[in-house]
C-alpha cells in the first residue's frame, strides 16, 4: 500500500510539468507582440512628420502598452515557472534580473494587477486623448451622453475598480502576513 501512495504522490508532483506548455506558449505570446509592435512602430515612422501631435501620442501609448503587456508575460512566465514548475537555473548569469527567484505567488499577484492597473490606465489615457476627436458614436446623444461618453464612462469605472481591486489585495496580504506588494522576502 506504500508503494502505490508513493506512485500517486509522485503523479500528483510530477504533474506540475503539465504547466511548462502554458509558460512556453506565453512566451509564444511575447513573440507575437513583438511582431505587432514592430508592425506598429514601422506604420508609424514614415507619417511621424505628418500626423498631428495627439495621433504621435496616441500611437506610442500604443507601444508603451504593448511593451508593458510582454513585461507582463515575462513576469508570470519567469514567477509562475519558478514558483510551480521548477527553479530556472541562471545563478551567477550577468542578466540574470534582481527580483527572479524572489517573486511568490503574493508578490505575482501584486505584480499582475499593478501592470494591469498600468494598462487600463493607459488605455483611459488614450480614450482622453480621443475626446471631441468627432468619433464613432459622437452624433447620437441620449439624455446628453453620447455613446463615446458612455465609452469613457465605463473604462474610467473598470479602472477604479481595478485600483481598489489592487489595494485590497494589497490589505489582503499585509492582514495575511505576506511579504507585501513586492513579494521580497528580506
């Protein structure tokens, strides 16, 4: 009977390798952006002289964005490989980041949502900078809102309450005797 609980404790843990695919594809996914970053970056390079200064804006939020999105993926790929699969074996490696290693599921989840704090932020930034641009839905007016209105409405409220979201998170863990937002544990 030992002999078999030993055989599904070792399924059980060897079964975190389930996982791998996950992190491989993410980082799939940072390849993809960086394809529609450059894509983006090239379509904007040649009209830089022509278009005006809040289309020049618009369009760096853009790569600001998507830079912020891969830095994202990178943190869970490195965070969750590490914390769930196996230790990445770079010690003593140059480029090897200061955080790598340090980062628990805690400090994960602060990570993830301050970044997506900092995306919805940016995109809410975007959506100010298109205001009486004369867009889709700035004709039909209801009760004085028009469909850009009601737009800005709804991203302005999802941001808060992804704000809010963050700071109970970060109440939840300090209450809970984690390592705080920065998951550090010195």
């Amino acid at each position: 009977m030992k002999r078999l609980e030993h055989g599904i404790e070792m399924l059980v843990f060897n079964s975190r390798w389930l996982l791998a695919p996950f992190y491989i594809g993410l980082v799939g996914g940072i390849g993809m952006l960086l394809v529609k970053f450059g894509q983006e970056f090239f379509h904007l390079l040649p009209h830089v002289l022509e278009y005006k200064e809040a289309d020049v804006i618009l369009a760096l939020l853009t790569l600001v964005d998507m830079s912020l999105v891969a830095n994202l993926l990178l943190i869970i790929v490195f965070s969750g490989y590490e914390n769930f699969v196996s230790k990445i074996n770079t010690e003593g490696h140059e480029d090897r980041p200061d955080w790598m290693g340090k980062v628990d599921f805690s400090g994960l989840k602060a990570k993830v949502i301050a970044s997506i704090v900092a995306i919805s932020a940016i995109e809410l930034l975007k959506a100010f900078v298109h205001i009486g641009s004369g867009g889709p839905g700035a004709e039909t007016a209801v009760w004085g809102w028009t469909e850009q209105d009601k737009a800005l409405a709804w991203k302005v409220v999802i941001h808060v309450v992804l704000v809010i979201s963050g700071v109970l998170f970060a109440v939840m863990d300090k209450i809970g005797g984690g390592h705080g937002a920065g998951g550090d544990s010195h």
